[in-house]
C-alpha cells in the first residue's frame, strides 16, 4: 500500500483551528453589534418615556367604577 503524504492532513487541523477562530470572531463581532443596537433602541425607549407628561392614571383603567360594566343576563 503506499502513504498519501501528510502535508495535506497536517495542514487540516491548522486550518480548522483558523476557521474556528474566524467564525467565533464574526460571532463575538455580530453579538457586539446587536447589544449596541438593542442599548441604542433601549435609550431612545427611555428619551420617549422621559419626555412624555407623568401617567396620572391610578390602577388600571378597566378597575374603575365608572368603567364597570352591568350585567345584561338579568
């Protein structure tokens, strides 16, 4: 029988090490990505709660008396 020849085979583990490397790169480089986007979008969400008018609402609007509906069965 007769040998391939290991340049080929010693230079795969190599290889596949780099490319895992890249790939975790590209991964860790999107998740930085969203977590700058999501902390942008979070900051705008937090400017528009900051310059509406303060929520006078007591409770929740449904737990009013006058809000309470009667009950047509009777």
């Amino acid at each position: 029988m007769s040998k391939k020849p290991e340049t080929l085979d010693s230079q795969a583990p190599a290889a596949r090490s780099s490319e895992a490397e890249r790939r975790e790169l590209d991964r860790k480089q999107r998740a930085a990505a969203k977590l700058r986007e999501n902390l942008m979008r979070r900051k705008g969400q937090s400017r528009a709660r900051r310059a509406g008018e303060a929520d006078e609402t007591q409770g929740l609007p449904a737990s009013s008396p006058s809000a309470a509906k009667t009950d047509e069965s009777s």
